[in-house]
C-alpha cells in the first residue's frame, strides 16, 4: 500500500528508529516502525483490517472519517489515518464497502489515545 503523511516529522518517525524512540520511547518506537512496514506490504485494507494485533478501528465525534490502527494493545498509543483510493479521493461511508478500494493510507498523527 502507499503511504503518505501529515507532515515531515511524522514521516520521519515512522521510517527512523532513532527519531520514533526518541520522540515516543523505544516500546513504541519499535510498534510504529513494524505497523508502518506491515502496511507498506499489505495488498489493501482488508489485510489491515484482518489483522487483528492492529485492532483497526473507526473513530467518532471530532474524529469522523479517520481510523485508528494501536501501536500495541496496551500502550495507549495509535496511528491515526484518513484513506484514500486510487485516484487520491478521500473514501468515506462503511468500511466493509471501501476496504477493497482503498489503496492508499494517509497517516494524519501518532497519538497517545489517553493523553
């Protein structure tokens, strides 16, 4: 899958071990590496969404339309994403409708869910 993100700090967390321990200790750091080479190898969502360590979810209230993928299951810490098809449109509506058409991810932050 292609992914493409909010902006270039959270890039480099997600590609530099060094700059993710640093910025959300080594646990996590780790987590946020893995999850973001799992998903440069998945097919489409449906392989993400099967995945069930990543607990892939859709968020509500000032979240609608993003989703969450936990960096762990008990750190407390998650990738938010908004996702796209093809032709960089932004897919809204059921995910069980749009987890074939999505093949692109964009990763809007890594955030601690109880903070």
């Amino acid at each position: 899958m292609e992914i493409s993100f909010r902006s270039n700090k959270i890039k480099k967390c997600c590609y530099d071990i060094r700059s993710a321990r640093k910025k959300y200790g080594d646990l996590v750091g780790q987590k946020l590496i893995a999850t973001i080479d799992y998903i440069e190898r998945a097919k489409n969502l449906a392989d993400i969404k099967a995945y069930t360590p990543f607990h892939f979810h859709a968020l509500t209230s000032d979240r609608k339309n993003q989703y969450a993928i936990d960096l762990g299951r008990r750190t407390g810490w998650r990738l938010i994403l908004v996702l796209y098809d093809n032709n960089n449109n932004k897919l809204v509506g059921a995910l069980e409708e749009i987890c074939e058409r999505v093949h692109e991810l964009y990763v809007w932050e890594v955030t601690n869910h109880y903070d």
